[in-house]
C-alpha cells in the first residue's frame, strides 16, 4: 500500500485531494508555489498563473459547487464571487485541519518515476533552498487554466494584445475606456469581458468567434437555470432508470435527453443570438461545454457588442476578419483558452498531444499505478466536485481498498478527458462508485 503522496497544486482540486488522502490515512503532502492557497480564485494570485478578474463569478451554483461534506453558506448568492470563494476553501481548510500539511512557497521543479514504482520529486522554495523527497505516488492537481494560449496572427499591430488571464478589469492592465476593443472567443470568459467592457465605457467592442456553441442563460424565471437539470452533483443519488442501466447506455440515454431538453428549452435563444450575428451552434449542445450568460443577449440587441468572423491577420490599427471586413481596433482581448501543461514531468512522462490526456475513469494514467490527475475534466455542473470524487477513487486506489484491472484493460477503457462530450457530474460519481465495486470483487 502507498503511503506517502505528493500533490501538485493548492487550488480547489489539490486541497481536496490532501483533506481525503489523509482522512483515508495516507500521508499526503501538498506543495504550492504560491504563499496562498485557493489557485484560480485569489485574485493577483502571487504565483502569477491566476486568471481571475474583479467581476470574476462561479458559473455554477452553490449546490452544484459544493463539496459533499462542505456546503458554502446559506446567506451567500446562488453564484459565489472570487471572495467568496476564496474565503470558503481557507475555511474548507480549516474546518478538516490540515493546513500543515500544505507546504506553500514550495515549487514542484520535478517528477522522475523510480525504477519499481513511485517517484522521486525536486523541490525549491521561496529562498531558493533545493531538495529531493521520494513519494509512493503523485497526483497531479496544479490545474488547466494557468498557461495561456494566445493566437498567432500574421502582420504587425499598432495596438495591444492581450490574454484574459491578464485582465483585472475595464482600466487594468489596459484602460479601455473610449477604446476600441475586439474579444476574441465566446466561451463564458469571452461573453462576460465583452458585456463588462461595453458596459465600462469602451467606444466600442466587437466579439470574434470562430465557431458556435450553445450560449445559455444563468437564470431562468428569476431561479438560477441549473435548478431545472436534474443529476447535477456527483455525490446525489442518481434516478432510476438510469442507475440500472450499463454506463454506456446510461451515458448515450442522457446525452439523447438532454439533447432534446436543451433544444426545446434554449433554442429560441439560440436562434435569436445567431439572428444577432453569432454562428450557428452544434447540433447537439453538449458536444462543446457550453457558455453560460445572462447578459450577452441584451448587449447584442442593444448593439453594445457586435459580432464578427474569426480574424485572420493584424494589419497597424486594424484587425482584418475571414470575411475581409476590417475593423479598427486599440486591444484585442483573447479569451482563447489554456493550454494543459505538466512541466515538472520528465520528457515522456505525460503527453498532452493535441491538448488532451487519456485517462483510465477520468483519473488514472493507464499505464501506471501511481500516478493520478484530479480536476481536469469537462463538466456540465462544477469542477470542484468532481475533483473530490476522483480524489476518493485515488484514495481507494492507494489503500488498497480497490484493485485495479490489468494495465492493458486500463489502456483499453482510458478516455481523453477534454475531447469528449461533456459529463454529466451524477452519472460519472455513480461510474466511479460502480467500478470501485467492481475493484473490491476483484481483491477478494
């Protein structure tokens, strides 16, 4: 059995994988280079990797959001800020007692794999001092929205180029006031800045999309829209028939359902954005995850944000698109994404290809039985839970509690975890919880 674990990274995903490593009764260390924990959500994170902005809210609901053992609270909005957030998972922390076991100002500079299994991990903090420790097993939880993938354009430009992650809001890092900006991308990101620019005083703002997804609203009758779509927590019980039906089924059943469910409650709204210039969405729409937002309808139809075709060259002021309009323009904003990146591997460790990981039940690297990624997966609810219902299979996994198949049946069942359609949170808790079973009839 395991029993000593690095994990990389101390946002959502690593502190709840170290609070239930170590409630399993393994000894898990977290490290993270920054003097804070929290990643994505503290705000000019010192680690310089965050990409919140001011305005930055969750895009899913608090029941949707919270951890199976740690609700956020009652008074808070239905969608938490960056604050609130933050504040929730030092509390989250504190609550299961295991801020000594987060070694911050520590950066993870290597991950060697050791002859017979485990891994040996350099280390460097804050003062420069370096050292090596051996662990039994790694999980991979430093996160996929910290290095920025920006577009490359032919041409030179005469304005400003920049990424989201570097955006704070309407006059930071760029005053975009009485500016003419273009945002690149219609994810949730993309519409949010767009909407916030428009509304901060810049002289105009275009929106540039390559292609279409289904933009839907956060609220629906005055109740957050989520509220209508059943199995939405990978800790909630899953409804029958669906429990009693093979993952795949399951899996083709519920993309057919809410195919059909999303279509008929969101697509006169997609008909009417794509009236107001935005590209046609898939046909099924939950082949892209979708963007989720409130404002951008409005800001269409009042012409505060236009549309526009993906650019194809800079030319001095102007952006030029693929339709040949051209456009003046003083920022362009790129709300176009991260790459998914795992620098302390040694070469041939991780292969990320084409942006992706293949991954035995979301999680495991088929090849190996020490190594693990929590927090990377493409939900329709929240990330948060999901990462703890990986890190309770990983957990299972290194106590022996659950055996594994063989490595080649690992291979044979492993998925991308990003080009995929995307999960339903209940249906993927209820396909780990099934195959743990699974794992404990194999041990006996």
């Amino acid at each position: 059995m395991a029993r000593r674990v690095c994990i990389v990274g101390a946002g959502p995903s690593g502190l709840t994988t170290v609070k239930t490593l170590r409630q399993a009764g393994l000894e898990a260390s977290c490290f993270e280079m920054s003097p804070v924990v929290g990643g994505h959500w503290v705000i000019d994170n010192p680690n310089g990797r965050a990409a919140a902005y001011r305005s930055l809210r969750t895009n899913t609901t608090k029941p949707m959001s919270r951890f199976s053992d740690f609700e956020m609270p009652a008074d808070w909005p239905a969608y938490p800020s960056h604050e609130q957030v933050r504040a929730w998972l030092e509390s989250y922390v504190d609550a299961f007692g295991f801020r000594e076991a987060i070694h911050t100002r520590t950066t993870v500079t290597r991950a060697a794999p050791r002859a017979g299994g485990g891994w040996d991990v350099s280390l460097t903090t804050a003062d420069g001092q370096t050292r090596s420790e051996a662990f039994d097993a790694l999980v991979a939880a430093s996160g996929s929205y910290w290095d920025a993938r920006l577009p490359k354009w032919e041409g030179d430009f005469d304005g400003v180029v920049l990424h989201a992650q570097d955006y704070r809001d309407p006059t930071t890092p760029f005053d975009a006031r009485g500016k003419h900006v273009i945002v690149v991308g219609i994810g949730n990101t993309g519409c949010e800045l767009a909407c916030e620019l428009a509304a901060g005083g810049a002289a105009s703002v275009h929106i540039s999309a390559r292609g279409g997804t289904w933009i839907l609203p956060k609220t629906r009758n005055g109740a957050p829209a989520s509220d209508s779509a059943p199995m939405t927590h990978p800790a909630d019980p899953v409804i029958r028939p669906f429990d009693l039906l093979p993952a795949w089924a399951r899996q083709a059943a519920f993309q057919q359902i809410a195919k059909r469910r999303m279509r008929a409650m969101f697509g006169a709204r997609m008909a009417r954005l794509q009236a107001l210039g935005m590209p046609a969405p898939p046909a099924h729409p939950l082949s892209k995850r979708p963007t989720t937002s409130d404002e951008i309808v409005g800001a269409l139809e009042s012409g505060a944000v236009k549309v526009k075709p993906a650019i194809e060259r800079l030319d001095g002021g102007e952006a030029v698109f693929a339709d040949g309009s051209r456009l003046a323009a003083d920022l362009v904003l790129c709300a176009t994404g991260y790459r998914l990146t795992y620098p302390y591997f040694e070469p041939g460790v991780v292969e990320t290809g084409e942006g992706d990981l293949r991954l035995f039940m979301g999680t495991v690297a088929p090849e190996r039985e020490d190594l693990f990624f929590v927090g990377v997966s493409r939900p329709t609810g929240a990330f948060w839970p999901i990462a703890e219902v990986q890190a309770q299979f990983v957990a299972k996994m290194l106590t022996g509690d659950y055996r594994p198949p063989s490595r080649k049946v690992r291979a044979r069942r492993a998925q991308p975890i990003l080009g995929c359609n995307a999960w339903n949170p209940a249906l993927y808790g209820l396909e780990l919880r099934e195959e743990l079973r699974r794992g404990r009839r194999r041990g006996s």
